[in-house]
C-alpha cells in the first residue's frame, strides 16, 4: 500500500534511537501517521517542525499498518513565527486543535484547503485573529459541533440575536433569553460575520467557540483535556488589548 501527497505537519515524536513518528493532515486523506527513519538525524529533524508543509510518500504493507513516511519540503513556516509570540501561539494552538479533534484517516478536503489558507497568513497579525476565529467556527462544524446563529432558537426571529444556547449552539435573541440570560453564552457580532472586529471582541468570541471546545468535543473524546496551546494563544491575544 502506498499514497503521495501534500500535507500540513502536525506534531513529531521520536521514534526509537534515530527515527521520529509525525503525524500530517493531508487534503486527501486526512490526519495520517508513519515513521520517518532518520527523523531525527541533522539533515531531517529541521524539516520536522509543525505546521511545514511537506511532499508525503506513504508506503506500508498492510493498509492498517502505520507505515513510513518519505518526506521532502515544501515550504516552511518556521521564519514567520519564530519572533512573533502571537503568530507562535497560533500556529501551535491550529496544529494542536487538530491533532487533538481530527480522527486518523478521514478525509476533510474543505477543512485542509481553509488550514493552509490560515496558516498563510500568519504574521500579519492585524487579519489574523479574526481569520483564526473563522476557522474555528468551520472546525467545530467539520467535527460535527457547529453553531446555528442564523436565527432565535426562541421565537424563530432574526432580530437582536445576543446570545449562543450551551446546550444546542443556537442563537438566541434578547427577548428570547428572558430570564435565561445568565446562564447563555454571549454572541459576539462578529460571530455572525459583521465584518472586523476588535481583538477585544474576537477573545469574547474565542470564549463561546472554545465552551463548545470543551464541553462538546473534549466530552466526545473521552477524558483528553483540550490542548493548553489554545489557552496560551488566547492570552498572547488578550495582552494586545
């Protein structure tokens, strides 16, 4: 069994004396595994960095095995981030959030496009925050978690929407809430898509999204607490105020 492609390195981890395990979310088939012999070797262990983009040969004898990878560069992202804590916080926390939800070998083509999407425009960090609120937003839908805000889960309107239901991710309007409103989740205009919006706004945000995070995904998971990058990119975003 064998596959070529292009992915998005994800995390590595040694392997033995000299090779590594990497795991790569590749467009056609998804957060995928292998063994790269001599991973850690001078010549290989610089290209392992998470979120690099590689060329991927896969090669195993049975389709369940774990197999090895043959890799080669493609481009590195390693330079945009290295002197930017924010820009670091992010890469770390998009790598970690999928390897954490994704499962292993499950193809989500729209998901790989809006990653590399993502992940290139790290370091300009006046479009990236907001980019990377979208991008949560589309991974809780890919994972079968998404919010419907189009309209009051209450009175069916579309008017005054302030509020997310914990329980179901639907909007809720003012008049809706009623004396529920403590115990909703804020929506954000800017999770409805109204254009930019303040870091202020998207860390309010990022405290909606990442309820569903938690309480939603990490639940579905078992006991696997939900990564601590994503918290260390929300306060790197929160000391920008």
């Amino acid at each position: 069994m064998d596959w070529r492609g292009t992915g998005i390195l994800l995390s590595v981890r040694r392997h033995g004396e000299s090779s590594a395990i990497i795991d790569v979310f590749t467009e056609d088939k998804g957060r995928h595994a292998g063994v790269v012999r001599g991973g850690t070797s001078r010549k290989i262990a610089p290209i392992l960095q998470p979120g690099a983009q590689l060329d991927v040969a896969w090669r195993a004898r049975l389709e369940d095995h774990i197999g090895s990878f043959v890799v080669e560069p493609v481009r590195s992202r390693a330079a945009l981030v290295m002197s930017d804590r924010l820009a670091l916080a992010g890469l770390n926390t998009v790598t970690a959030l999928l390897a954490y939800g994704l499962p292993e070998r499950e193809a989500h083509a729209l998901l790989y496009r809006r990653t590399e999407q993502l992940l290139d425009l790290l370091g300009q960090n006046d479009v990236w925050p907001l980019a990377y609120l979208q991008w949560e937003v589309a991974l809780l839908e890919e994972l079968g978690f998404g919010l419907d805000l189009s309209v009051c889960a209450v009175t069916g309107g579309r008017d005054d929407l302030r509020y997310v239901s914990p329980k179901s991710g639907r909007a809720v309007s003012g008049a809706g809430a009623g004396e529920w409103a403590d115990r909703l989740l804020p929506l954000p205009p800017v999770l409805h898509g109204e254009g930019d919006a303040s870091n202020a706004e998207i860390v309010q945000a990022l405290s909606t999204t990442g309820y569903f995070f938690e309480a939603h995904l990490a639940r579905s998971l078992g006991t696997r607490p939900l990564p601590e990058a994503r918290a260390r990119f929300i306060d790197a975003l929160t000391r920008t105020l």
